[in-house]
C-alpha cells in the first residue's frame, strides 16, 4: 500500500513535457523510492510509502520543470489514542505550466516590461526551469519564470497540433542575428496549395541557419487561424504576421537512421484508457524524440542509449554500426546500474548525434 502521492498534472492536449520529465526523473534516478507509477489522461500520479519521500520528490519536479505546488491534502484512516499516532494518507499536487516547446504565446503587458519589452507575440523554443521565449520579429530571446507566468496567467495562442506544412519558395537573410539563430525573410507556400493556386506569404523567421529554398517547414497560418480574442486584448492595436514559422521539416529518412533509444518508466494505466489517447500519446513520443534529435541542449539534459538492434559486434568484439553514422550514446544497462558505459568510436574518432 501507500501512504503519500504526488499528482503531476499539465492541462495541455499532449504529453511532451511529460515526457521530458520522464527522462529527467530517469536520468538523476528520482523515481527509485516510489511504489507504483500510474499514467492518466492529464498526468501522471507518483505513489510513495513515506510523507517525507514524496516531499522530497515534488521539490524535485519544481526544480527541473516550470510548475508550482498546489495545496496538499490529509486523509485520517486511523488514529490510536493510547500511543497519539495518526495514521493517514497525504496527497501532494504539481501543476505544469501549459506551454509546450514550438507554442506561440501573446504575453501580458506586465509579462512583456518584465522580459524587457519582448513580443508581445513569442515562440517557445524550450522549457528548462523556465520558458525560453523568442520574438522572431526582433530576435530578442528571454526565459519566463513560472511565478511571473502565473501572476498573469495567459493560455497559448496556437499549440503544436494546429502547425501547418510550407514550402520555402525564397530566403533573403536580414542580417540580424541572436547567437546561432540568423534572422531571415521567407517566401512561403502551403503545401496544400501547390498546384492549385499562387497564393503566397512573407515572413521573417529566426531559422535562417537553417532554411533554404525549396526546404518544408511548419509554421502557424495566422490568416485563418481561429483563437480567442480574449487572449489579445490587452493589446487593440497589435499586428499579427501571415506566418510564423516553428520548426524545420527533415526527410523521412533521417528518422530511420536513428541508432539510439530512450528509456521509460514502468507506469500503470488508468482502467478504460481509450485506444485514441494510445494513438495520440505515440504520435507525441515521436514528436520529442525528433526534438531529442534535432536540439542538442535537450540532448544534453537527458540520457541516451545505444539501440541494440542497430548495433552489431565486430571480430574484436567492440560495438560498431550498420550504417556510416553513430551516436554519443551510453550502452544500455539495468535499472540501478552504475555502469554509465562508452562512447561509440566508429575509425577511432568519436562521433555525436549532430553529425547525424
């Protein structure tokens, strides 16, 4: 049985932050004195025998994530008077901001003087701590603490499911830049347009490193985008662009290629979980191991495993792959191993997943 649980919900449609969180709960080994692990539609419930244990483990999730802790409960199930002990359960809860990696946001005024006059229109480009925010505009960047979002609470403009496919017609760079990230002038398409009508959009995109003409990209179609008009009204006077562009699409290819693995936490259904909840939690963990392989801060903040089905043993006995590529990876172990393994060595030089 258990005497204390922990409740990590996220009111968003999706499960990447989930499973982030899931790596990094892996990665500094957080998950070791819990019971059971139960998934639920909005979350995931972290069971414990001891009050302290499950103390100690929301304070973990507040350090990795941007959330905060809601007020916790008591159940009395028995109380002995003779020797004045209670015996009850405790359930502690964690809220996670509802912002995900690639979201457009209109931020609060006050949200805008406090990142120094960033957007208001923004991307989320990550979530550490707190949120990594980039005005493609601009090219100002800032991070937004959770206790300065929830002072002024606002709900996400457009999220990932709502993304629309383009094709890069043109890129003319601006010449401004914000670290690696090269500002650059798009000529966009639909890609559901072409062949049927000429129709197309400028935008100014931060992925000028990145974009070429004739590459696919997925952006937010602000011409037909439907959203609540609450969300900007504190700003009358604010234009919106035809376009802004997220993320960079790779050939299929690129994903077939890929020699590594992630772990994952046993975990517990909820009884009569449907099988479209199934399908749509697939299509997310596909979605983060595409951001695992294409952003390498995120990479650095979790464990990667070599997959033993695209490995092999040589004549002398050492590790290489099918294929011209390999990846910084640990080899995989038990659970509770302290054996962190090697890097892959392919011709004696050591080669990461950027190369990939």
């Amino acid at each position: 049985t258990w005497r204390a649980l922990v409740h990590v919900r996220q009111k968003v449609d999706h499960k990447r932050t989930f499973y982030l969180l899931e790596q990094l709960i892996l990665k500094y080994k957080a998950h070791q004195q819990t019971v059971n692990v139960k998934e639920v539609p909005d979350g995931i419930d972290f069971y414990f025998l001891h009050r302290n244990h499950a103390l100690k483990f929301q304070d973990f999730i507040l350090s990795v994530v941007p959330c905060r802790k809601k007020v916790a409960s008591e159940k009395m199930i028995s109380e002995d008077f003779n020797n004045n002990k209670i015996n009850a359960k405790y359930t502690f809860s964690v809220e996670i901001v509802p912002l995900c990696k690639d979201d457009l946001i209109c931020l609060h005024p006050r949200q805008h003087a406090t990142l120094g006059n960033l957007g208001p229109v923004a991307i989320c480009t990550g979530v550490t701590q707190s949120l990594k925010l980039l005005d493609p505009l601009t090219m100002k960047r800032g991070e937004l603490r959770p206790e300065v979002y929830y002072k002024n609470q606002r709900p996400v403009l457009m999220s990932a499911k709502q993304l629309t496919e383009y094709i890069v017609l043109d890129s003319e760079p601006t010449g401004l830049a914000s670290g690696k990230m090269q500002q650059t002038e798009l000529t966009l398409a639909r890609a559901r347009d072409l062949g049927k009508n000429d129709v197309q959009f400028h935008s100014l995109s931060h992925m000028g490193h990145l974009i070429q003409a004739g590459d696919t990209v997925m952006g937010y179609d602000l011409t037909s985008a439907v959203y609540n008009e609450a969300n900007t009204k504190e700003w009358p006077n604010l234009s919106l662009p035809d376009v802004v562009v997220v993320k960079k699409v790779y050939p299929e290819s690129r994903r077939r290629r890929r020699v590594w693995k992630l772990r994952a936490l046993i975990k517990e259904e909820e009884e009569g979980a449907y099988k479209s909840i199934h399908k749509t939690g697939e299509n997310d963990y596909e979605e983060f191991l595409q951001d695992v392989d294409l952003d390498p801060e995120l990479r650095q903040r979790v464990l990667v495993y070599k997959d033993p089905a695209h490995f092999q043993l040589d004549e002398n006995a050492g590790t290489v792959a099918p294929t011209s590529r390999a990846v910084e990876a640990m080899t995989d172990a038990p659970a509770g191993d302290e054996e962190e393994g090697g890097k892959l060595v392919e011709d004696g030089g050591e080669i990461g997943l950027e190369d990939m």
